[in-house]
C-alpha cells in the first residue's frame, strides 16, 4: 500500500535542551547541517542560499545561552520581539514566562518548526510574524525589547540588523544580542551608536549542557 504521506525533503531529530533555572524544551530540528529541501523557491526568495539554508534548524550554542538569559530577565510590561529566531528558543521561553513575545525570521520554515515546537511543549500558539531584515516588513511594529543570538556572522548583517532595529524598536528599546565574538560586533557597535544607542558588554565563559565551555559576550544596547 503507498503511503499517503509525502516525504517532508528534509530530515529530523528530537532532543532534549536544558534552559537555566527553568524546565527543559522539547525540540524538533534539522537531523544535521547537510540538508536542504526548497521547492517552491521560497527560500531562495528570501535571499536565503542553499549553504544557509539549514541554519535556521539547528540548535546553536548562542541561542542556548539566550533562552537562559530570558528565563530571569524582566519582561513585565514589554513587547518583545526574537529578530532571526531560528528554532525560537528564547521565544519559548519567554511565551511558557506569559511574555508578550513575537518571533520573527525570513526562512520559509521557521514557523512550520515553532509550532511544532509549541506543541511538542503544551504551549499556547505563539505568535510569530516575517521578518527579513533588508525589506520592508509591514505590520511588524516597534518593540520594547529585541532579542538575538548568533545573528552578525556576515558583513552585511551589521547594516541591515541596525537598519531593522531602527524601524522596529520603541522610543526607550533595549536590545540584547549573544554574540560568539564574531568579528562583525565593532561594525555594529559603530551602526547602533549613528542610532543613539549605546552598549555594555559582558564576556561570557560559561558552561553549556554539554558541559563544553560557550565564549562569547552579551551586547545590551539602552537608548532614552
């Protein structure tokens, strides 16, 4: 007998992730980096090449270190917005708090793997929103806290991260980027100062779950 259902293209995995203070995830994801599964074009629509495509699905080491920040930080009264969010991790995180969090990314698979990833958790929906940094994103809004991780790996990111945080931030938004010391940050140091935001940064050497040690640095950006 055939089966009814189509292959998806891609393959997965489930795993378990540890988020501090807090009880762990459930996590659907990409089997590995070698995969790619775009036939419709969306992705590369997007801007999105078949070498980055299966980024957005992995589980990565700043996005752990994220959805731990955002288990303790204080979130009461603000609309938070997760820019390249990826699997959303931090964005589950602060959605099982009761924040009032968007995720938002431009890969065309992003929110197909959040709502699993709701469901895997017993949450509610979450809402998620298209958010492609070098376009116009219409609806989208103005945020009182943006949240990143790991999202300056390319030249042009510091241009057009700035640029999107400029459209999408409220008058007084902080902003809060994991960086793994990518050589980009002073770029975008330099884009956010031109924007009135100034920066603090904490280096981080600490543990992960795998008991491997994370190196990199907190980027707060406060303007007001």
């Amino acid at each position: 007998m055939p089966n009814a259902t189509p292959p998806i293209g891609y393959e997965v995995k489930f795993q378990r992730v540890g988020v501090g203070g807090g009880a762990d995830l459930q996590i659907r994801s990409l089997l590995d980096k070698q995969q790619f599964f775009d036939p419709l074009g969306l992705a590369f629509d997007a801007g999105i090449s078949s070498a980055t495509w299966p980024l957005f699905g992995l589980v990565w080491p700043s996005a752990l270190k994220l959805a731990d920040l955002m288990q303790t930080w204080e979130l009461k009264g603000k609309r938070v917005l997760e820019v390249g969010c990826g699997l959303g991790l931090a964005s589950l995180v602060v959605h099982r708090r009761e924040g009032n969090i968007t995720a938002s990314d431009c890969h065309p698979l992003t929110e197909t793997f959040l709502n699993a990833n709701v469901l895997l958790n017993e949450l509610p929906p979450l809402h998620y929103e298209t958010g492609n940094w070098g376009r116009v994103n219409k609806g989208l809004g103005a945020f009182d806290l943006l949240i990143a991780s790991d999202v300056l790996y390319e030249r042009s990111h510091p241009a057009q991260l700035s640029g999107f945080i400029q459209e999408h931030a409220a008058e007084g938004a902080e902003v809060l980027i994991i960086d793994p010391n990518r050589g980009n940050r002073s770029a975008f140091h330099r884009d956010m100062a031109h924007m009135g935001f100034s920066v603090t940064e904490i280096i981080m050497n600490e543990p992960l779950q795998d008991l491997s040690t994370y190196r990199g640095r907190l980027l707060h950006y406060t303007r007001g």
